[in-house]
C-alpha cells in the first residue's frame, strides 16, 4: 500500500553525510589542482538551502497534495502498487522528470526556480544539497501520472528514488564509467556537463535517473572538455535568501523597465538569455552569450 512506502530521503541521510565526509577527506588527502573541491562558505550556503528547502516543500506539499488529490479521485484509473508497477511508476516519473527539468532551463520563470541548484561555481556533494526553495513550478509535470491513476504517495515515492539516485552523481572524484552504465544511466561524467556553463554544455543532459531521454529527445552531450561550473553570469553573494530569490528579483526588475506586454511576456515565458528584438540589433554580436553586466544583472543561462 501507498502509505507504507518508506521515507527514501530520510533514511538516505546518514549516506549522505558519510558520502560527504568522504569526499571532503579525499580532497584533503589528494587534493586536485583542477578542481575547487570544497570552500567552507560556498559549502555552508548549498547546506543552508538544503534545510531551506525542507521547510519550504513543507509548506508547497499542502496545496500540491490537494490537487494531486483531487485529480486521483477523479480519475477512473487506479495502478496497484506491487513491486513491478512500482517499477514502471519510476520509468514514468524519471520520464516526466526529464521534461520538467529540461522546462525549468527553458522558461525564465521555471528557471528562477532551478538557478538556485546552479548557482555555485564548484561541484561536489554538498552541491547536491542546494535545492530551491520555491519548488511549486514542479507539481503540473506530473499531472498525467496522477490521471493515469498512480497514487499521489507512490509519486511521492517515486520522487524521492530519484533525488537520491542524484546525489552521489555531483562529484569530480568519479571518472568515466563502463560503457552500458554510461549510455543508460545518468552518471557523474553526465552531470558534470549538465552543470558546466560553457557554450557547448549549456542546458544539455536533463536526465535524472536515466540518460536515455537525452539521447531520444536530442539533448546529451558527452564530457569531452573539462567543466567550468557555475552560471553564465555568477552572483557574488553567499546569503541563502538572495541565491533562492535573485532571479525572481531580477524578473521584477526587467517587468518594471519593461516597454509594451510583449516584452513583459518574453522577460518572464521566454528563455533565460531572451532580450526583445530590438535590444539584440543593438549589440555587437550574435545574442548568444550576454555581454558583461553589472554585480546587479540577472545570473543568465543562455538556452542552446
């Protein structure tokens, strides 16, 4: 039954702590002159919003419940929830993962949300933990899994399986995997594309279990490069409040200098790096990277 699901993350957290110590010990035995590994600040901050996050998905669950809930009663559909059904709500939700991961790099107002999990320059577990804090831009993605008749706590379930699969994927220390690991499943050397903010690895690798739907849908790119972390335009700030809200105040700014709707619509529906036409004939350049903006400027991932 649904409510005897166990509670994935809870369980995960003494793993999670272990991981990290891990890491940060190795780093300290063998340290890496081309990566940052830990910085106390940066770490202490991914660590704030980890907690932030608890407290505010608390919060988002009692509203998103509500409508999972009402859809669920609705519909006339019902999965049992046995052990291979359980497997193929997991294939479901890592598939509608996929999109709402590859949405919220898409449009500025999703990516508002998500720029938070991108906003520090290094990578390494603690990274992991730096989750958002306004994560109910998520809950419309897996609306149909809800119509189709899979149970609001198995979703939940089924969630939680997966942020906890990527986890131990925000790490340096893990190279290249065997082939078949590295074509199906998401991995390390994937993830670290998915992070870098070079032109040729932006908004790629969405996966979160699986790397397939890249592969299908067009958007993988193998790590051939090394990674530059970060965003295509950093914000100088460790203060937990102003990494879960910049983007969101940067959004406010440019509707307030905004020129008609058009341009209102395209500062909030529009990809992070959109600029009216008329402000992309006055550049120099293709609009492809934003030029150099003051402290204040949104932090810009540009979509590919």
């Amino acid at each position: 039954m649904p409510s005897q699901l166990p509670d994935v993350v809870l369980w995960s957290i003494p793993a999670f702590i272990l991981l990290t110590v891990v890491e940060i010990v190795s780093y300290r035995l063998h340290p890496d002159e081309d990566s940052a590994g830990y910085e106390t600040k940066d770490a202490a901050t991914s660590i704030g919003m980890g907690l932030g996050s608890l407290v505010f998905d608390a919060l988002w669950k009692i509203p998103i419940v509500a409508i999972y809930a009402g859809v669920y009663e609705l519909t006339p559909l019902r999965v049992p929830v046995v052990w291979w059904t359980l497997l193929l709500m997991l294939l479901g939700q890592d598939f509608f993962y996929y999109w709402s991961h590859r949405g919220h790099h898409v449009i500025r107002v999703l990516w508002a949300c998500h720029v938070v999990h991108h906003s520090s320059r290094n990578f390494n577990l603690s990274t992991a933990l730096r989750q958002p804090w306004t994560t109910w831009t998520v809950w419309p993605f897996y609306v149909p899994l809800i119509a189709l008749g899979v149970h609001p706590a198995a979703l939940a379930f089924c969630s939680s399986v997966n942020l906890v699969y990527q986890f131990w994927i925000h790490t340096e220390r893990i190279g290249k995997l065997p082939r078949p690991v590295e074509f199906l499943f998401n991995t390390p050397s994937h993830h670290r594309v998915h992070h870098a903010s070079q032109g040729g690895y932006l908004d790629r690798n969405f996966g979160g279990i699986l790397i397939v739907w890249d592969r299908l849908f067009g958007s993988f790119t193998p790590e051939t490069e090394p990674c530059v972390f970060g965003l295509t335009k950093n914000i100088a700030t460790y203060n937990p409040l102003r990494v879960a809200t910049h983007e969101y105040a940067a959004i406010g700014r440019d509707l307030r200098s905004a020129r008609n709707w058009h341009e209102r619509a395209g500062r909030v529906f529009r990809g992070p790096g959109w600029r009216p036409e008329e402000d992309s004939a006055e550049g120099a350049g293709p609009p492809a990277q934003p030029g150099p903006s003051p402290a204040d400027e949104p932090a810009q991932r540009v979509v590919s």
